[in-house]
C-alpha cells in the first residue's frame, strides 16, 4: 500500500506538472518550506523543494509563465517551447518522491511519468490553440485560470488522497485520448489555417481558376468511389467544418463532376482510408462568410432539410471562396431553370 500512495504521489505531480510545471514546483516548495504541510517519512526526499533556491527560480518562472499564459498565441508559443521541458520536469518530480528505490523502479516510474506529463500538455496545448482562433482574449484568460486553480485543487488533493486524485487524473487522461482524434486534427488545422494567414493576406482582387486535378493522396479515395466514371469539372482543396456525416477538421477537396451538376462531393482521407462524401445542392443557399483565421464557405440546405454544411479555406483563398459561391449559383440557377421549363 505505501509503495502505491508512492506512485500515486509521483504520477499525480507528473500530470500537474504537465499542465504547470512551475506552479506545481513552487506552491509544493512554499508549502514544504513554511510547514504548511508535514512530510511523511516516505515523502522526506520532497523536501528538497523547500529549498529557497529551488522556490526562488520556481517562483519566477511562474510569474513569467503567469502573463505568458494569458495573451493569445503567445501561450501556444511558450507551450511549443515546454513540449520537452514538461515532460522532463514531471519525470523528475516523480522520480524525487521515490526516493532511492530500486533502479529498475525508477527507471519505470520516471517514463511512465514523462509520458504522463507529455499527454496532460499536450490536451492543454490543444485545447489553447483551438481557443486562440476566437479573436478575443477572454477564452484565454479563463482557460489559464482553470488550470492555475486545477493545479492547486490538485496539489491539495494529492496531500489529503493521492489514490483518489490519481484515479481522477487516469480518467481525464483517458477521455482526452479517447477524443485525441478529434483535438489533434483541430489543432493541425488550427495551426495551418494561421500559417497560412501569417504568409499570405488575402486578396479579393487575384483573378483564380478552378483546378480541375486532385491532389495525388486524394486520387485513389476519389476512383475507388467514382463508380459512375464521373468527370471531374473542378477541385477545391479545403478542411471539412460541420456537416452531416462529415467529421470536422479533415484535410480534403470539393469535387464538381459534370454529370452531376446538383451535386458536389468532399473528398479526404479519414485515418488513412478513403473519405468520400455526397452533398446535394439542390434548394440550398451557397455563401461566403471570412472569419478571423479561415474563409468559410457555407452551403445551407433548403427549409426543412438537415443542418448546413461548413468548408474552411485559408485567408488567401478568399477569392478562390467567391469563385466557388459564383460557380455553385450558376449550377444552381441552371438547375431551378430546368426544372421550370421541364413539362410536368
């Protein structure tokens, strides 16, 4: 039992500190130092963290940490930079609350608790960089508030039940990798979507061309399912938003064919497999709505029918949107045309 509080006690500093290694490092140390706490004699090798010298350092990096956490996009920056030393600093602390134990029990207990620093920072980089793509700076604020006071929160409960705050940091743990699909691929395109606007203003004014060639990936998910050999009128790559039955942030195309001028099809590749989607156009509203970091293009079903559909473009795509808005209208206003004409 003492050697599993041990290992509660290290893997649950490893988790805090894989959200905020310095708070974790500094509030421990002030708390050791005043006597706020009484180490037990298992725990005695913490006390190295009453060191003033250790608090000092700690506590500095923390008030930097403290403003840095809090303006949008410098956060993701200091947290691209902590990538390694998170997990590192975790992987230390829980090595120090062992002791001298076995080297092989320390050698187990210092991976397990890099790597379980390594997730907890990566679901908090995620999380802040698909925060920052909001243009106001409140989400940020609150956002690194919470986890300052789930750090806290934290500390205390290691003290009073470590079995207990290590059996809740395992099941945040296991939601986050439970959804880490879906949080990394909004990251990935969370951070495209801003390279792309950092090395490119848009430009209404650029004459664009619909290309009529997929990009090579998407090739092969386009003829396995083009059973009807299909033609391809034009080629739109983009990142998928909301839509039913299309999951956000896959990086694929628009496709146009010419035998099916009332409908378009998105194209990508889901987990290495082929992502092929039909949209049908028919009755809806085509629009074009830019956003701080993407061009949205937004296709809105007919009253009645199922939810809109979103596509997202980056910012120097802006008139590659309005070209695709026009071509999908004409399709459109040909097809209502056709239908008036057509006797009953």
């Amino acid at each position: 039992m003492e050697r599993l509080n041990l290992l509660a006690v290290a893997l649950g500093l490893a988790c805090l500190a894989g959200i905020n290694l310095y708070l974790t490092v500094f509030v421990t140390g002030l708390a050791i130092h005043f006597h706020w706490i009484t180490l037990a004699a298992q725990y005695q090798s913490l006390e190295v963290l009453g060191n003033p010298s250790i608090i000092t350092i700690a506590g500095v990096l923390y008030f930097l940490e403290f403003f840095a956490d809090k303006v949008p996009w410098l956060d993701s920056a200091w947290d691209a930079v902590h990538t390694v030393i998170r997990p590192i600093g975790g992987a230390l602390l829980a090595i120090q609350v062992l002791g001298h134990p076995s080297p092989v029990f320390t050698v187990i207990v210092g991976l397990l608790a890099g790597s379980t620093s390594l997730v907890v920072h990566t679901a908090k980089a995620a999380t802040r960089l698909t925060a920052n793509t909001s243009p106001e700076p409140f989400s940020n604020l609150g956002l690194s508030l919470g986890e300052d006071a789930a750090v806290l929160g934290g500390l205390a409960l290691i003290h009073f039940n470590p079995l207990v705050a290590l059996l809740i940091f395992l099941l945040g743990i296991a939601a986050f990798l439970y959804f880490a699909p879906r949080i990394l691929r909004a990251a990935k395109a969370k951070i495209w979507l801003a390279w792309r606007k950092l090395n490119g203003p848009a430009d209404l004014n650029v004459p664009v061309e619909l290309s009529n060639r997929l990009p090579p990936r998407l090739e092969s998910a386009f003829s396995e399912q083009n059973l009807l050999n299909e033609t391809i009128s034009w080629v739109a790559p983009c990142i998928s938003g909301r839509g039913r039955r299309i999951p956000a942030n896959l990086f694929g195309a628009l496709v146009a064919t010419h035998q099916e001028p009332h409908k378009i099809l998105f194209v990508a590749r889901k987990t290495g497999r082929p992502f092929v989607r039909t949209i049908d156009l028919e009755g809806s509203t085509v629009t074009h709505e830019p956003r701080f970091l993407s061009e949205n293009l937004v296709i809105l079903p007919a009253v009645g029918k199922r939810s809109k559909y979103l596509f997202i473009f980056p910012r120097p795509h802006a008139a590659l949107v309005d070209e695709i808005v026009r071509n999908l209208g004409q399709r459109l206003s040909e097809l209502a045309l056709q239908e008036q004409t057509t006797p009953a």
